[in-house]
C-alpha cells in the first residue's frame, strides 16, 4: 500500500512568524501577515485558527428600532377603516400599510 503525502503550505518558520506577527499586531495585522508571507488573508486567518491563536474580532451590536406601531396593529386600523377582511396583505410593507391607512382615512373624510 502507497503512503499518501501531505503537502504542506506552510513551512515551520512562517507559522512560527505568523503567530508572533499576530500576536503583536492583531486582527488588524492580518493584511500585513498575508504580504509577508506571500498568502492570502483567508489562508492566514485559516491557519491561525487551525493553531489555536485566532480570535475573532467582536460583531457590532445591532439596535433594533422599535418605532411605531406593528404591522399587525396597521392591519387592525386599516380593518376598521374599510369594513373588511385585509388578511390578504399580512405580506405588505409598514410604509405601505401606512400609506393606504392614509388613503382610506382620506376617502372616508370625503363620503
């Protein structure tokens, strides 16, 4: 039976370069770490993660608005306003449920 042989891409010297490169400089360095050792900045992040090292840089927190009403409750007003069953449009926008809020208030004002 043949041996299989691993290829590898990175030599010892330029994993134990990499590490302390990023160890100095951070995730803001893998750029200049991925120029130096002529790899992309995917490989690298790749490799540091595979060593142990890596650490993700934090994801931004998200607010969500919560402004205005729901559209469940736009769905509720626009009921009321026009007499009938507005199920139909459970898949419309707020802005848009918004607008016809607007036009049947304004075609009730004129009856």
């Amino acid at each position: 039976m043949s041996e299989v042989k691993k290829t590898t891409n990175y030599t010892v010297e330029q994993v134990t370069r990499m590490c302390e490169m990023y160890a100095s400089l951070g995730n803001e360095g893998l750029d200049q770490i991925a120029k130096e050792l002529g790899k992309s900045v995917r490989s690298v992040r790749s490799k540091l993660v595979r060593e142990g090292v890596y650490v993700a840089s934090p994801k931004p927190v998200t607010v969500k608005k919560n402004t205005g009403p729901t559209k469940k409750e736009l769905l509720n007003q626009l009921e009321a306003l026009v007499g009938f069953s507005v199920t139909s449009l459970q898949g419309s926008t707020k802005e848009g449920l918004l607008s016809l809020i607007e036009f049947a208030k304004n075609d009730s004002s004129r009856a």
